[in-house]
C-alpha cells in the first residue's frame, strides 16, 4: 500500500555503503564486474545470480520495510469497516484492506528470495528493530480520513512505487507492476469517495478539509528526507533499486496533486504553496522533519498501539499456523508412504 524512503535503517544497519564493495581476490572481482555491467545496462540481477553483500542486504531491508507497511497500514483503515456508511462503502474497504494483506505476502516472498525468512523478518518487525511507513502511526479519526488516505497517502505510494517496477533486483520488479495496477485503483476509489462528500452536506465537507488538513504534511514527509539528507539514496540509484530521488518525486506529487485539490474543491494547507513560473513546479512550504522523525523512532500517536496490535494479531493467530503445518506435514507422510 504505502511506501517512505525506504533508505531509513534499522536499528542495526549500517549508516551508509560505498558505491562498490571491495572485492578480496580475482575471482570475487570478477563477479563484481560482472554485477556492475549488468547494473551499468540496465539489466535485472535474479536470485540465482551473485551480488554484493551490501546490495543484497539492501535490498533486503527495504523490500521487509515495504511488506511491514503494507501490513501495518491495514489496521488505519480496517478500523473503520465496522462503522463505514454503506454496504457499498463497507464492501470496497474490506476488498482494499484485504488487497492490502495481498500485497505484504507479495514482497514477504520476494525478500525470502534473497535468503532471509519470513518469520525473521516478522521477528524484527515484531520485536521493533524493523522499520515500517511512519503514515501509519496517525490515527484515522473521521470517515473522511479513509478518504483521503486513498487519494493523498496511496497517490504518494504510487508516485514513489511505479519507479520501483524498473528495479534492478527482479522478483521485486515483478511483484510491484500488480501492486501498483491493484494501488492506481484505490487512489481513484479514494477520490470518488471524497467527491461524493464534497457534493453533501456543510457538515461533511468540512470533515473532508479537515481530513485534508491533518494527512497533507504528512504525505509529503513520506518521501523521506530531503536527498542532502538521505546518505543511502546515491548508492540505491547507483543500483538501481531506487530510480529518483525522495525530493524529485515529492515535487512530482505536489504538481500532481494541486489540480487534482481544485478539482475535488478542497484546499492544501500550505499557504506557501504557488506555482513557479521560473521552475515550472509548485513551490510549497517548510516540511516538520521534526515530527516526522520522531515517529520513525517510535514516538508518534499511534506507535505503540499499531505494534501491540500488529503482535495480538499473530500470537492470536498461532494455532492457525500450526494446524497449517499439521495439515501439510500429514498429506507429505501420506504421499510418501503411497508411493514406497
């Protein structure tokens, strides 16, 4: 569903990787020509193929991060469906919020291809070392705020996510092209529903705003910091893996966005916001990086309740799992012994 910079580290990763990594004999440096040629044309490196530890370990933490968001950023909405304003309405969240499940599994398996398990990464998840989108550590308060989420919070995961069809790294390229097909439609199911509110009643339009108002600032931090903060971005486009840099694509979002506020008749709490004839690109206010990183660092309104929600959730669903694995562990015993 949404996506940050995904070049914010865990708890134990390192600060920054150097452009190439060292190779200790001929035969490792010659695996890393070969890795960079490929990069260097523009070509997908697959699972079976070597890579460099950093690049791996990269690709690694961002693909978790991104699954964890994914993850995570049901619980915002999918505490609305019980209280939505329509069967319809109710209908189009639990497809999206279970759209949303679907994507998480998507990218758990494309990280698993690069060597790490699926319950290593909910271990870190789980236990806090792993990252996820700080958007989803605000409460959502107001039915408008499902609104808006689907408009501003998926178009800025769009806007970050359709480069990363053209990632380096394969699987992850793969897995993204449906996610993004499954996430342009949520936006435009986001909008409508904003539209049907801004044609209604004083009452509902001034949610609408206010919805706008609280989630506006924090789309625009999603992009992570500014690219003279952001010491990883240059090695992940050298890579590949990231194709444009956090501010180019938070202007891109900006130019796409303001018309589209003109068009729903709400306006964007930015009184810095104008267009600039010189840049041909709006220009818009101070973002409160402040805040932003407070909450990456577990210190927003919701952390702590989306984390202990998060955790309920799989202890809750334990026995599931293991009657699963029952299940699959009696059918092998049982083709195994039809076939001695």
């Amino acid at each position: 569903m949404y996506t940050q910079s995904f070049n914010v580290p865990n708890g134990d990763a390192p600060a920054a990787v150097k452009l190439v990594s060292g190779a200790t004999d001929n035969a490792t440096q010659a695996l890393q020509d070969a890795f960079d040629a490929r990069i260097d044309a523009d070509g997908r490196i697959e699972p079976q193929d070597w890579m460099p530890d950093a690049y791996r370990k990269t690709l690694v933490r961002q693909i978790s991060q991104h699954a964890h968001s994914e993850i995570v950023g049901m619980l915002p909405e999918g505490n609305w469906i019980s209280r939505a304003p329509s069967l319809k309405r109710k209908t189009i969240l639990m497809a999206k919020v279970q759209d949303e499940a679907g994507h998480g599994l998507y990218l758990y398996s494309a990280a698993e291809t690069l060597g790490t398990s699926r319950d290593q990464m909910l271990d870190a998840l789980h236990t806090g070392k792993a990252k996820y989108s700080s958007i989803f550590n605000y409460p959502t308060l107001t039915w408008a705020d499902v609104g808006v989420i689907g408009w501003l919070v998926d178009g800025a995961a769009i806007m970050n996510q359709i480069p990363l069809c053209r990632c380096s790294y394969g699987p992850y390229a793969r897995a993204m092209v449906r996610i993004c097909k499954e996430e342009s439609f949520h936006q435009r199911q986001g909008f409508e529903s904003l539209m049907v509110m801004m044609q209604g009643t004083p009452e509902q339009q001034a949610m609408v705003q206010d919805a706008v108002n609280r989630w506006w600032w924090k789309c625009l931090a999603m992009f992570g910091p500014p690219d003279s903060d952001s010491p990883n971005s240059a090695q992940s486009q050298r890579w590949g893996i990231k194709r444009i840099s956090n501010d180019d694509l938070r202007q891109s979002f900006v130019d796409a966005t303001v018309p589209q506020a003109k068009v729903l008749g709400v306006s964007l709490p930015d009184p810095d916001l104008k267009w600039n004839e010189a840049r041909q690109h709006h220009d818009y206010g101070a973002i409160d990086w402040d805040e932003f990183w407070a909450t990456v660092n577990g210190n927003g309104p919701c952390n702590q309740e989306r984390l202990a929600t998060r955790v309920k959730a799989w202890d809750d669903g334990a026995w599931v799992r293991e009657a699963a694995l029952a299940h699959a562990q009696k059918q092998l015993a049982r083709q195994m012994k039809a076939a001695a």
